[in-house]
C-alpha cells in the first residue's frame, strides 16, 4: 500500500489527525517522554482507495533537542513514505523548525501535503494563509479535534498519491531477489547473524533512491542465490546506537516488514521467551508475511533450558506452530545452512495455491465426515470454496450460514494437515449465501 507519514513538531496535533484520518481513536496520544508504541502504522481509506498511515510522532526529543529531532522525524519520513503530509499548527505560525523540516522535504523531493491545524473558527482561517510563506503550495484548513474539513485534505492527499505505488510492494518484482526482514528484540543477535551469514560476499544497495541516508538493504549469496535483507542498516544502526525501545527503531522494524515477504523472527534461545517476542511474532502474522522462527543462542541452551524452552513454545507460541523452526547459533555457525532452506520452505507456501477442483473436494469429503454441529434446526455447509488469494493464502468459503468460530478454526487446521502452507500465514473467511 502507498504510505502517508505524518510529520511535525510536538504538540500540533499530529495523532489527533491520525485518528481523523483512520477513522478511530487507535493512535493513543501518550504524553508522557519515553513511552513506546507498538504500533505505528495504520491501514486508512478513502474513496475506495486503501493507503497506509504511518504517524512518525510518537517520538520526543531528548538531550540532541527538538531541532535534532524533528529533522531525523522527517529524514524518515520522507525515506517510508510516498506522500508526506506535514502537520503545523495555524495558530503558532511558522517557527524555525518547521522552516527546517520543509528543507529537508524539498531536498527529497516527494509530494507534500500541508496541513494547518487547528483551524477551529473564521479567525484562524487567516493565520492559515500565512502559512504559504513556507513556500511547499497551498496550507490545507483543519482541525483535527473537529474533524472540519479533513474531507479536503484527504482529496489532497489522494491526488498526491502515485497510481502505482513506485516503491517496492509485495506483488512486485517477479524474478528478483527475494526480501527478507530479520526481526527481533534487541540483542537478539539480529547484526550477530547478518554479519555471519553477510561474510565478505555482500553488496549494499540504497532501496530508496534519492535519499541522503545510509544505505539500507543487503544483497547476501546464499546457497547459490541472492537474498535481499530489509534496513539492515536499521540492525546496524540500532545496534551502535542505544538498545533500547527507540521509537524509529519500531518505525524501521514496521517498514521493514511491509517491503519484505520473509521475516526471520530471532529468539534468544537462552532467555525465557519474553512479552515483546510474541507481539513481534503476531505483527508480523498480522502483517500477513511468510515466518521462520530461528532461536538463536542455540550454543548457550543445556538440557534444563531446553526443557524448558519446549514448553515455553508450546505454551506461548502456538499462534506460529506453523513456522518451520531453527536452532541457531550466530556466534558459533551452527546450523546456519538450515535457515535458506526453512526461509525457502516459508516462501513457497507463502505463495501456493491449491487448485479450485481440488479445494472443492477436500471440502465436499470434510464436510460429509464432519458436519458443522446443528444449531436451531439448522446446518450451516460450505457450498463452495476457493483460495481468492497467494502472498498470504487467503480462502474464501461461500456457506449456507453462519459457521461458528470453532469450526472455522478446524477447517483452517485441517487446511493444514491437507495442503501443507508450512511457514505461511492463512485466512479463512466466509460469505453466507442466504
Ligand atoms: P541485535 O541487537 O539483535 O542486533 O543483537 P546483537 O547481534 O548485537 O547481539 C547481542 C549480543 O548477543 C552480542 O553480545 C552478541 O555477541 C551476542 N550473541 C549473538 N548471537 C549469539 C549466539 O549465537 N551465541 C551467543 N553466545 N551469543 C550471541
């Protein structure tokens, strides 16, 4: 999907107009410094047309002040997105940062929307004129706690939207190499295995052209092919950096995961498996990416962590049961030739797709030896299946009725059993033909 980054200083009411936008109160605004968001993309609409929202204000400045701060906001922005909507507040005016920031987007180049927040009443529809003076076109009237004519600015925003989204999607690029994502916690030992798998036969490639920052993603040979890895200077980077939850470092994971089709989620194999894991885990199912899991550390688990640990995954991750599954170690090279074959694996059924004929018999059988439970004198069926999509494998079942949560959930485990899609993510949803 096209990306909107929404971009702008503090307190201009930039998660305010990501609700508007998005049509929920989902971007909680969280005042208070440090505090960290798992989630900072949302997928919005209008007009039909479905666009990804990314609110890059989630960040406070710290001791590098605001100045510092904003720039590296909109540095990033500009790398996600293919519109940036700028937020300023028509009440302040225009202040030294926000002069700062449109250098930093004119020198990118990408469509800007501006907004001018905060126009709640006739009066301050002139300071929004004055807005102009920034010099990127015509500053769009709103006010975000009211909703007032966000209409207007989500036009605009459309009509700077490419038709086709340039930057790299899913369903892009047949025939390149494939893109994988390594996601982890922090010292998971994400750069431990780029840098082991990485060796000296790599090539750094900028993914997004025009940009002023660090090259982002590595082209790695690995058993006779290459793989494209996602902002791996994202892994480098926060591994110089501090290793805590930083903001960006949640963006970069989140963009990361959007260009890529694999994600490796790293575990530490010598720790208990924490919080942060299985959200990793569920974001990247929910992003709809093709999973291995590859616990790491592997040279550090004895007998009792072992023990342990299988419990652990049996317990905490049965939502990924289907992953193919490697235990690693980036520090001594153990079982590193498992990964391009599990990440294989992973990617094929990401893209399988089982033939209608096929689909249909399997249901007929599944359906005469086991029935959905009767419910009211009724019995809901499958009349007809088909698999509407690939990349993630997505199957629509047509029913007489409602099928209850339970069945649907043993029918996507007998999906399972019977075509494989180890790796992969499925859904399974339902239209009821009255
Ligand atoms: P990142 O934050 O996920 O990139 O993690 P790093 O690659 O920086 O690794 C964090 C720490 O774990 C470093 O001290 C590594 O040397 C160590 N480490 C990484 N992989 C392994 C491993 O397989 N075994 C052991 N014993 N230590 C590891």
């Amino acid at each position: 999907l096209p990306v909107v980054a929404v971009v702008g200083r503090p307190n201009v009411g930039k998660s305010t107009l990501v609700n508007r936008i998005i049509g929920r109160r989902e971007a909680v605004v969280e005042d208070v410094p440090g505090v960290t968001r798992d989630r900072v993309s949302y997928i919005a609409s209008w007009n039909g047309r479905n666009f990804t929202v990314v609110d890059t204000g989630g960040w406070l400045p710290d001791s590098r002040g605001l100045a510092a701060a904003i720039a590296e906001q909109a540095q990033l922005a500009v790398e996600l997105a293919d519109v940036v909507l700028f937020v300023v507040d028509a009440t302040v005016g225009i202040t030294d940062v926000d002069e700062a920031v449109v250098e930093i987007l004119r020198r990118a180049k990408k469509p800007v929307v501006l907004a001018a927040n905060k126009v709640d009443d006739q009066k301050a529809e002139l300071e929004a004129a004055a807005l102009w003076g920034l010099g990127i076109g015509e500053p769009m009237p709103v006010s975000a706690l009211h909703g007032r004519t966000s209409g207007d600015l989500l036009d605009r925003i459309l009509e700077a939207m490419p038709e086709e989204a340039p930057r790299e999607t899913i369903g892009e690029a047949p025939g390149g190499p494939r893109r994988v994502a390594l996601m982890g916690r922090p010292n998971v030992g994400k750069s431990s295995l780029l840098n082991k798998l990485a060796g000296e036969k790599r090539a750094v490639v900028d993914s997004v052209a025009g940009t002023t920052r660090d090259p982002i993603d590595e082209m790695i040979e690995l058993g006779g092919k290459t793989w494209r890895f996602i902002d791996t200077a994202g892994i480098r980077k926060r591994h110089k950096e501090n290793q805590g939850a930083d903001f960006y470092a949640i963006l970069r994971t989140q963009s990361a995961l959007e260009r890529a089709e694999v994600a490796v989620i790293l575990v530490d194999a010598s720790d208990p498996l924490a919080e942060q894991d299985i959200r990793i885990v569920n974001n990247v199912i929910e992003a709809g990416r093709a999973v291995v899991l590859a616990y790491n550390k592997w040279d550090l688990v004895d007998e009792e962590r072992r023990f342990y640990l299988d419990r652990e995954i049996e317990r905490q991750l049965v939502l990924a049961r289907w992953a193919p599954r490697v235990n690693i170690s980036a520090k001594t090279g153990r079982h590193m030739e498992k990964l391009v074959p599990a990440i294989e694996t992973a990617l094929e059924s990401w893209g399988h797709r089982v033939p209608t004929g096929k689909l249909n018999q399997f249901f007929t059988d599944l359906v005469s030896s086991h029935p959905h439970p009767i419910r009211g004198g009724k019995q809901p069926r499958v009349l007809f299946a088909t698999q509407a999509a690939t990349r993630p494998p997505r199957f629509v079942l047509f029913t007489s009725g409602f099928l209850e949560p339970g069945y649907r959930r043993f029918i996507e485990r007998r999906i399972r059993e019977e075509f494989g899609f180890e790796g992969s993510p499925i859904s399974v949803t339902m239209k009821i033909r009255e």
